[in-house]
C-alpha cells in the first residue's frame, strides 16, 4: 500500500495536498511562510515540515539571480546537492504527482528553481510577481527540466 490510500509509504497525494494549501501565498525570497510569502525553494520547506516536522538542514544564502554562478561557500550545484540529500533521486520520466521537480532556468546555469509536480502535467511553484500558482509544465519548463525527486518514505510508528 501506499500514502495515497492512507497507509505508510510515499506521501505523494498529501504532498500535491500540502503544495495546493501555498496557492496564493506572496513570493518572498528566501521565506517559507504559507500565506505571507515564499519563493520556490521556500514552497518546498513548507511542504516537508508538514510532511516531516523539523528541516533537514538550512539552505545556504542564494540570491534570486537564476543566472547566478557564484554562491556563498563555494559554486556546484547546491539545490540539485541538497535534493539528493534529503529527497528520493527518481529516473527521468518517473516523476508522478507530488514528487519535487528542479529546473535550469539559465541552460548554463545552476538548477535554481523547484516545485511540486501536479497531475495533468502542471506545476505548483513560486516565482516572482506571481507568487504561489498552479501552472501547465509546458514546452519551456520541459526544455529546463533537469531532475524528479520524491518525498521520502513516511514510515508507520
């Protein structure tokens, strides 16, 4: 069995849930509050508290430049290294609803943005000047798309 039924196992329809309830909160960059403002990663945060409890751990200092190359500690890939560290690494085309998808706005750039995918191919995120929405996973964001990852396993006590 799983989460979707009720039961242990990947929590992806409560997660599509949780996301949803972000719908029209304000963008906010680097905040995770629902309802008063966060931006993509933010969204994300959110989700796993309500999943989880406590974060993992603190993101590092990022700025809203998706073109930015230098980050504070050092360059890499601090969003796609973090989501391997703390979500389930899935295979290119195994993302279903619920699972967390990363993006590449700048094709050379870092993987600098996030969400929640959604069924009928859309997306739930936070972008600035929309805040939190629920869009089509159209052509652009396919061509961006970088990794899927799931939400970890939500064991029974």
């Amino acid at each position: 069995m799983n989460a979707e039924s009720g039961a242990p196992g990947r929590p992806r329809a409560l997660a599509l849930a949780l996301a949803r309830d972000w719908i029209g909160t304000p963008y906010v960059h680097q905040a995770s509050a629902k309802g008063a403002g966060c931006d993509c990663l933010g969204l994300i945060r959110g989700v796993w508290r309500s999943l989880y409890g406590t974060e993992p751990e603190a993101p590092p200092p990022y700025m809203p430049d998706h073109n930015e190359r230098a980050f504070a500690g050092g360059g890499g890939e601090p969003l796609l290294e973090a989501a391997a560290r703390n979500l389930d690494a899935l295979p290119a085309g195994a993302a279903r609803p619920g699972d967390v998808l990363v993006f590449r706005i700048v094709r050379d750039g870092p993987a600098k943005h996030c969400g929640v995918y959604a069924p009928n191919d859309r997306l739930i995120h936070a972008y600035a000047g929309r805040g939190v929405v629920e869009g089509a996973l159209g052509r652009w964001w396919r061509d961006r798309f970088v990794a899927a990852f799931a939400f970890p396993t939500i064991e029974e006590d």
